[in-house]
C-alpha cells in the first residue's frame, strides 16, 4: 500500500493512482498551456511515479516539448526540467 503524494489516494502495491489516471486523461493539449500550469503539471509527475511509466514519460515530453531519454530523468535536476516547460 502506499499513499499517493498528489491526492492522497491509497493504492495496493504494485498498482497506479486511478484519480491520477483520470487527471492525467483530462488534461489540456501542453500547446494550450501556459508556463505556469505546464511547470505546475510536470511537478506532478515528478519524483513519485503515480501511473504508469509510460504515460507519464510521454507527458512529461509534451509539457517540454522535447523528447526526454529515459536516463534524464534521474540524472537531471527538476528546476531544468522546468526551464523546459517555460522556454517553449
Ligand atoms: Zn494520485
């Protein structure tokens, strides 16, 4: 079990956060998206993976904009990323 740190829902192990998922299906295209709720999103996904890895990577690469290799993600800093998500 643990807790997911977005919505505090709790999730068997091994599992993804359903309210997440939903979330993650609601969003806007990142195109219509301002720096501020494209940076705010992305902290989201960071850190804790609360769906499944793929979607968020694929979303991760929409709110900057770029492609994202996998190693970048545990070898880059968050602010970076988030330059990311403003300088587009
Ligand atoms: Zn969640």
């Amino acid at each position: 079990m643990w807790v997911c740190e977005r919505d505090g829902t709790k999730v068997s192990a091994g599992e993804f956060c359903v309210k997440c998922v939903e979330y993650l299906e609601s969003r806007p295209d990142a195109s219509n998206m301002s720096a501020d709720q494209k940076s705010t999103e992305f902290e989201y996904w960071w850190g804790q993976l609360k769906i499944p890895f793929d979607l968020m990577h694929e979303r991760l690469e929409k709110l900057t904009n770029r492609p994202i290799y996998t190693h970048e993600l545990g070898m880059r800093s968050l602010d970076s990323f988030l330059q990311d998500c403003r300088n587009w």
